[in-house]
C-alpha cells in the first residue's frame, strides 16, 4: 500500500509541477477516501466477507468465476488522473485460484 501511494505521489508531483510533499499529501488524502468509500459501500451492502475488485484479485492469483455479479461498487478517486471512477467488488466466494 506504502509502494502504491509513493509511486502515485511521484507521478503527480511529476504531471502536475508540484512540491513532492503535496503531492504526498494528496495521494494519501486519496488512500484514505477510497478507503472510507469502500468501507461505507460494504456496510451499506451487508457484505462480510474478504473483497478486491476484479483487478485485485488477479494480482494476487484469482480469477473471478465466469458471469459472477459484483457484491457492490462505489466511485473512488483517481488522483493520477484527476478524476473518480467507478469500482465494482467481488467476493472471496465468487474467485477461484488460477492454475
């Protein structure tokens, strides 16, 4: 997690020609909402078990089973980009270790 806010906060201060430490300081400003954001979707949700987004999962091994449909999905911030996106999160049932 460090790793990603470091690299994000480089390609900012790099894109944007700003101070490395607001760049720092916005990319952990954007962990932390995305954070909260997944939180709040996955309360509301009911959802109890380990989730990631389809992307996720296939970073660590996964793969999500074929016409499985997201548990839920919530708009993150895209600070690289300026922008928010929507993600889609899939549960540890619904994933199956790639062979």
């Amino acid at each position: 997690m460090k790793s990603k806010i470091m690299k994000a906060a480089w390609t900012i201060a790099r894109t944007r020609s700003v101070d490395f430490s607001y760049a720092l300081w916005l990319a952990w400003l954007a962990a932390k909402i995305n954070g909260m954001s997944i939180r709040n979707a996955k309360a509301a949700s009911g959802v109890t078990e380990e989730t990631d987004t389809y992307m996720g999962w296939k970073e660590r091994g996964y793969e999500v089973i074929h016409g499985s449909k997201a548990l839920f999905g919530c708009d993150l911030v895209y600070i690289t980009k300026n922008t928010t996106y929507k993600a889609r999160f899939f549960g540890a049932s619904q994933v199956r270790k790639i062979a």
